[in-house]
C-alpha cells in the first residue's frame, strides 16, 4: 500500500498542488487528459482523501494526508456563494480556477460532494471545514438544482448548464440519496433541525425516483440517465443515448443507506426487486453483464464493471444483512467504491 501510494501521490506534484488525473507509476510522470481539454475533473481531485488520510495513519506519513487535504483548502477557498462547483478546473501556473459553468452531482462531478461530508465523519465530526462546505453546497442544491416533474411530482436533482437547468438525472446522482440521509443523521444541529429534515426528506424523495428509474422499464433496470418532462403525459423518459445500464450501484447505496439510517422495510423491498432484475436479465454464464439497452429485455453484452462486485453487490448485501457490524453512523465511513474503513478516534 505504502508502495503504491508514494508513486500515485507525485500526481500531486503540481504549480497548484491540485493533481493530475493520470500518473505513470514507473517514471513519475503526470497529466491531465487531453480528450477533457487538460483540465481538472472535480470529481477526481476530491475522491482520493479518505484513503490518503486513512493510508496516512496507518503508514506514519503524514504527507499523504496533508498533500490530499490541500486540494479541499484549495476548493475552500474557491468554492461560490452558492457552494455548488463547476466540473472543470484550471491551473494557471498554480492559481488554480473554474473552467466552464456546468453544474452536475453526476458524472465529473458527483463524489467530491460526497467526500465533504465522508472526510468530517472520518474525522471524528471535528474538522469543520468540511461539514460547513457541505452544508453550503446542500443549500445551492436545494435553492437551484431540486425539481419536481409534472403530473407526478417526482424530486430529482437536475444539471445546470451555463445557468440554465438541464432537466435530467444520472444514475450516478442517485448517491444523494444516501449522502443526504447520512448528512441529516450527522447534523451538528441535530436530527429535528430544519436544515436535517430538509436533507432526510429530499433523500426520500430522490431515492422514490431513483426507485421509478428501475421499475418504469421493461426489464425492471434503470438507464444510465432519465429526461424529466414538464407537462407531458410521461413525466420520465429513457434517452435514445443513454438507455444502457451497466451494472451501476448508486440506487442501491441509497437503498443501504436509507434502510440503514431510518430502519424502514421499504428499502429492502426496493433493493429485492432491483436485484431480481439484474439475476433475470444481467446474469451470464460467467459473470453478470451490462444491458444495451434497459427496454430490450435481450440485450446482454459482455462486459462487467468492476465496481458491481466492489458496490452494487456489497450494497445489495449489507441491505439484506442485519447483523452486520458496519456501522456508518459511529464507527465506518465507506469511500466512494464502497470499502468501509474505521473512522478516527483522535
């Protein structure tokens, strides 16, 4: 591990101290990609805290810790009024700036909102820093990015596109839903607060839609992403380009999460009947495989992420486990692939 983390830790080795989004683990030499225009992804510099805290303490070199953690003094300092960040990034001869104005809690972006909240649990509640950069995002969110469909009145959590609300939802945003449980049940101003319940009721209500995702299609399996329409007799629509699924986990940890948190069955059901449809529809010979298309009930392909047997199983698991010793709450906080690892006692 110790290894590994001190050749993967130069991709910090920048004029801004913002790392690069690919390393070669040989020679030391770092880089952005070039089919992003070179720029930072924000949800690549903010995902890789838990770990470098974690592989801090358990190596005894603190600079893993304190290379990783810049990035979120950086982000601190940067972050606009409303707490909701741009995707891109820039380094302009180490003063670091935003690039482009699209707003997302999905792909490029989604997990750097999750590891504001997961470092101050890992922490011991005690870094501040954090949970305020939280709850000032979690305000932006719900002041511009919360939406309700017409006529059901989903709550799903949209792009904002150079100002503009791009009514749409990743998969990959169904996280919130879980994030937002956690966020509420850790609030320093208590779980009957304002601002907790607020954050306990949208992450029901973005988990119900995550939900519908699944069981609007004819195979029981959500898209990669849903069009929300106002005003049209069908208030969710799977997108000709991006009707495929592929194994992801997002609605599942939520399901966890949830389920976890406020001990409501409802969770489980969810998470039986998800998982039904992937052994109908995904489960191969070898392995489980990706859907082209979630309205074709035969369109198999042969190809498996990683992250199914790392998240979307591991979720699955815990959900119908109740004597499991994982506890979010107290004593673990799971990285953004699912691993649990102890939280902090000093």
């Amino acid at each position: 591990a110790d290894d590994l983390g001190s050749r993967l830790i130069k991709a910090y080795d920048t004029p801004s101290g913002l790392p690069h989004g690919s390393i070669n683990l040989q020679t030391g030499r770092s880089s952005n990609f070039g089919w992003n225009s070179n720029a930072y992804i924000l949800a690549e510099i903010g995902t890789q805290q838990v770990e470098y805290r974690y592989l801090a303490r358990a190596t005894g070199k603190e600079s893993y810790e304190k290379k990783s953690d810049h990035v979120f003094e950086i982000l601190h300092d940067m972050q606009p009024d409303d707490g909701l960040f741009p995707q891109n990034l820039r380094d302009d001869s180490g003063s670091p700036s935003f690039s482009g104005s699209k707003i997302s809690f999905g792909a490029m972006g989604d997990s750097t909102y999750e590891y504001m909240l997961k470092i101050w649990v890992q922490g011991g509640k005690k870094e501040d820093m954090y949970r305020e950069m939280w709850d000032k995002a979690m305000m932006g969110v719900h002041d511009q990015l919360v939406q309700k469909t017409t006529p059901n009145g989903l709550t799903f959590l949209a792009d904002r596109n150079d100002g503009r609300i791009d009514r749409k939802m990743d998969h990959l945003a169904c996280f919130m839903g879980g994030a937002l449980a956690l966020g509420a049940y850790t609030d320093p101003r208590g779980l009957e607060s304002d601002r907790a319940q607020r954050d306990l009721k949208t992450a029901k209500a973005l988990t119900y839609t995550c939900y519908q995702m699944y069981a609007r299609t004819k195979t029981g399996i959500a898209p990669e992403f849903m069009q929300f329409r106002s005003g049209s007799g069908d208030d969710m629509q799977v997108p000709g380009s991006a009707h495929f699924y592929i194994l992801r986990p997002e609605t599942v940890e939520a399901f966890y999460y949830l389920n976890k948190l406020t001990g409501d069955p409802i969770y489980r059901e969810w998470g039986w009947e998800v998982f039904q449809s992937i052994e109908k529809y995904c489960k191969t010979k070898y392995g489980y495989g990706s859907l082209k298309d979630v309205n074709n009930p035969g369109s198999v392909e042969d190809r498996m992420e990683s992250f199914f047997m790392a998240e979307t199983l591991k979720y699955l698991y815990l959900l119908f486990d109740p004597d499991s010793e994982i506890d979010p709450l107290n004593k673990h906080v799971f990285n953004t692939e699912a691993h649990p690892v102890r939280i902090f006692e000093n």
